[in-house]
C-alpha cells in the first residue's frame, strides 16, 4: 500500500510539474528566480544525499563504488555536458557531496529568459557627501544574541576524519578530480542577463557603493589592453553564518541566495581578467559553473582539513580558487601547492599557474594563496611564506617570468612574512602601495570588523607582482569608513569582511630588461 501511495503521488508531481531540461528529472516546484532557483533531481537513495548519508555516499565514491545521482545545475550546465570524471574520484561531478547535503541547485526553463522580470535602476551609486546609505541598526540592549548554526555534527566529523586519514600522496590520486569543465561543452552566458538576475535578487538590498580607480601611470604608453587582476576573501559561507561571529552583522544579511548575488554582483562590476578568491566553499555549485559559462578557466585547490567541515550543514571545504578569461590567456601549466612549514604540511594552499598572453604571447605566473589567520602564528606564517616564494622561485625559473602574487597573508605589514616577500629575490613590490602619497605605504585596512572581543581594523590582503617586468596602471580605491559604516564588513551593502582589490597591470615596454 505504502508502495502504490508513492507511485500515485509522484505521477500527480509529473502531471503537474515541467520537465528539467538537464537530467530529464521533474521538478519539485516551479522555477521562480531564473538562475537561482532550485530543481531537486530524484535520488536513487530515495531522495537528496543528506546528513550521514550523504557522507557515506561520498565515502562510497572515493572507494570506487556506486554513488547516488546528485543533483545538478540544468540551465548552468547543458544536457549531456557533464565532466566525466574518473570512477574513483572524490569530487566527480558539477554538485559534488562532500560531506552534508549541497544546498538545491538551480534550474530554470529555456524561455526563462523571455520570461525574465525587467531590469531594476542601477544599484551601484556614488559615495555620498553626507551620511551613510541606511542599514541595519545595531541590536537594541537586552537583545537577545544572534542564533549560530551549531558546530562538529556527526556528518562533518565523519568526513573529518576521512580526509585527514588521506595522506599527501592518497591526495594527490585525486588532483583530477578538480579539473575544470570542458568549455566546449558549455553554453555561453551574458555578463549583463546575470547582473540583471542578480539585482533582481537584491532590489531589496541597500545600492552598491561606487569605488573608484586611480590612475597610477600617467605618461606610460602601452600596445595592448591592461590585464586586470582581481584579489579578494569572499568569506566562506559556513564560516559566516556559523564561527566567524560577526555580532554586529545582522543574520539576514549572511544568506547565501542574497549574499552570492552580492559576490557575483562585485566580480561583474569589475571584469577581471584574472579573479583569485579565497575561502570559497561554494565552487562546484555556484562559481565554477557560473564563470565557467563567462568564458573563465577555473581551478580550485581545498584546504585539507577546512574548517568549514565541523559547522552543521557545511557545502563542503572551503580553499582557493583561480579564474582567468581563456579568451585573453592560455594555461601553459598548474601546480597545486599544499605549503609546509618547518618541514610540515599545512592546512594551507596555493595555486599557482603560468599563463602566455594570446595579444603579446608574454608569459605570466599567477598565484593565490591564503596563509595561517590568529595572533601567535607569526613564525608559522613566515615559514609557510618561505616555502611558497621557494614554489614560486622554481616555476618562474628563478623570476624569468613575470609574477603577480594574490592573497589574504593574513599578516600586518610589520610581520615577517610581509618582509620576506619585500626582500625576495623575485623583486616584488606590494601594488597597493602605490595608492598611498609617498608610495611606501599600504593602506590603513582591508578588513575590517566586529567580533566578541572587538573591533578589528587591519591590512591582511595584497597583490604582489614583479615591479621591473610590470607596471601597475590603476587601482581601485577602498571604501570610506563612511561607506562601510559603524557596523563594520560584513553588511547589507556588502558581502565580505575583506575588501576587494583590483589591480590593472601592463607589461614593461622592454621584454629584455631584467627583472
């Protein structure tokens, strides 16, 4: 009886419901958001791999065994496109589970976009002269404390334990499996149709503050486009909302269907050639196949042991990400760098690639990285530091290549990490000194916010680059205290607690100068 009730109620669902155009699975429910709104595909598990059930099936997949159907981008990845991948690998489709269930992931029909709700005034508007945009107040006294997603659920240490029982070469069995999406197989998207999805998602939201850039080399005449380069902690999403303990942040402001529109809505404003993003735990589901269709290479590297995997309902481990248009660069090689310190592996990781410019046919090594965070790490940092400029010594065959370095160091300017990579023998310069009058100085922050123990306000992100192969025309000025307010990052109006930073560089006019 219990059987033929189930067939009776999923035949009225398929009656009722359009067929997904991806898996050819029915939808739950309409499409309602366009690129943002879910589409749930059956699971031969009897439903989405949730809790510890999904952590066996990705146990399972890593074994080599069958592993449940996932659920999967429609309208973001076409019919028939997706990435094959090896039969023992972790990560083996574009909604990978890692550990507890990925959240539902988009679908829309093909006429959405006829459909498509009209486009709302501009968001992005120009500091004002006199207060600040509205946002939220701070919590009244006797409010009660915000709620916090509960930590180490039994899903999240189980693969925990998992992924710490993966020795470096077990690991390294498993590179393939972060390959990107064939871009042949992907149908390209419009920039301005998901700028427009986006702001319809955040008209609610207060607008979008203007930066500005600042021209930085006035009289220096180049024969091609600038490159530009985009640095920026996105904030992982599990962090937010369950450890990081923004008290002046309300909640609602760290939702992950308003706050990636914000995210999105930042990279598109700025059209980077090159974007290297930190703390990304939402790769597989939203940025790999969003920037993927814009006409990006994408790579990400996770940490081996996230942080993200002991906060309940976690997408997954967060670590690097790198992008660069392939219509501007082609990949000439990767190297994933899992840094030690002391002669030990680290938690932390880099991406690092060499790239030849199609317009010059120049090369140029980009890198990413995110080091050790906390107050007492100081020599960790500046050992994790050392082995990554070593890293980077060998790829640019001792500074032959031209090399720009981006990351949260998570390290003041005063710190030992800071002046190891000012002394290098790869002669890097910190580009966003260049914004300060005597062009010594980094700016006063790049992060800035309120926790338990106080207000934080410091300067932990930079873009490196190799100051005699490149020049650095522009760079995008930093928000006012007055635009992020008294409640600090993250906010309403923002998404992070880092700043983006966005560098335009060009190559120096004599190829043969020395670095």
């Amino acid at each position: 009886m219990l059987r033929q009730r189930q067939r009776q109620q999923r035949a009225v669902a398929e009656s009722a419901a359009p067929m997904c155009p991806r898996a050819g699975a029915v939808c739950g429910r309409r499409c309602r958001e366009g690129l943002f709104a879910p589409c749930v595909s059956p699971c031969s598990e009897g439903g989405s791999a949730r809790g510890a059930r999904g952590a066996a099936a990705c146990i399972s997949a890593a074994a080599g065994r069958a592993r449940p159907q996932p659920r999967r981008w429609s309208r973001l990845i076409p019919a028939g496109a997706a990435p094959s991948r090896p039969a023992g690998s972790m990560y083996q489709s574009s909604a990978r589970c890692l550990c507890s269930a990925l959240p539902a992931l988009c679908c829309a029909p093909a006429a959405a976009s006829a459909s498509r709700l009209p486009l709302p005034r501009p968001r992005c508007q120009p500091a004002p002269p006199g207060p600040a945009a509205p946002r939220a107040a701070a919590p009244a006294p006797g409010t009660p404390p915000r709620t916090v997603c509960s930590m180490g659920n039994s899903t999240s240490r189980l693969y925990s334990v998992l992924a710490k029982t993966l020795s470096s070469g077990a690991v390294s069995q498993h590179q393939d499996c972060l390959e990107q999406l064939d871009p042949a197989q992907l149908d390209p998207i419009d920039p301005k149709d998901l700028l427009e999805e986006c702001q319809v998602v955040l008209q609610k939201r207060p607008p979008r503050f203007q930066r500005n850039f600042v021209s930085l080399k006035k009289n220096t005449a180049s024969s091609h486009r600038p490159i530009r380069v985009m640095q920026w902690n996105i904030l992982a999403q599990a962090l937010g909302e369950g450890k990081d303990n923004f008290v002046q942040c309300p909640m609602e402001a760290l939702k992950w269907e308003e706050r990636k529109c914000l995210i999105l809505e930042e990279i598109l404003a700025y059209k980077p050639d090159i974007l290297c993003l930190q703390e990304v735990d939402h790769y597989f589901d939203t940025f790999e196949p969003l920037l993927s269709r814009l006409g990006y290479q994408c790579t990400f590297f996770p940490k081996p042991w996230s942080p993200c995997l002991d906060v309940e309902h976690n997408n997954g481990p967060d670590g690097c990400a790198l992008f660069f248009l392939r219509e501007r660069f082609q990949l000439l090689s990767s190297a994933n760098i899992r840094l030690t310190a002391m002669k030990l592996k680290t938690n932390q990781v880099a991406i690092a690639q060499t790239l030849r410019c199609r317009e010059t046919g120049r090369p140029l090594c980009i890198a990413v990285t995110h080091l050790k965070a906390r107050t007492g790490w100081e020599r960790f940092r500046s050992a994790q530091g050392c082995d990554l400029l070593q890293n980077l010594k060998d790829i640019t065959q001792g500074a032959q290549i031209p090399l720009i370095v981006c990351g949260d160091f998570n390290a003041e300017p005063t710190e030992e990490v800071y002046r190891e990579f000012s002394n290098s023998s790869l002669n890097l310069n910190s580009a966003y000194k260049l914004l300060s009058p005597d062009g010594q100085s980094e700016p006063p922050y790049t992060t800035w916010k309120i926790r338990p123990s106080g207000e934080c306000r410091h300067t932990l992100d930079y873009i490196w680059y190799s100051q005699h192969a490149l020049n650095v025309t522009s760079a995008l000025g930093l928000l006012t205290e007055e635009q992020i307010g008294p409640n600090r990052l993250p906010s309403f109006n923002y998404p992070s607690d880092h700043l983006s930073l966005v560098c335009d560089f060009s190559f120096n006019q004599d190829p043969d100068r020395l670095l």
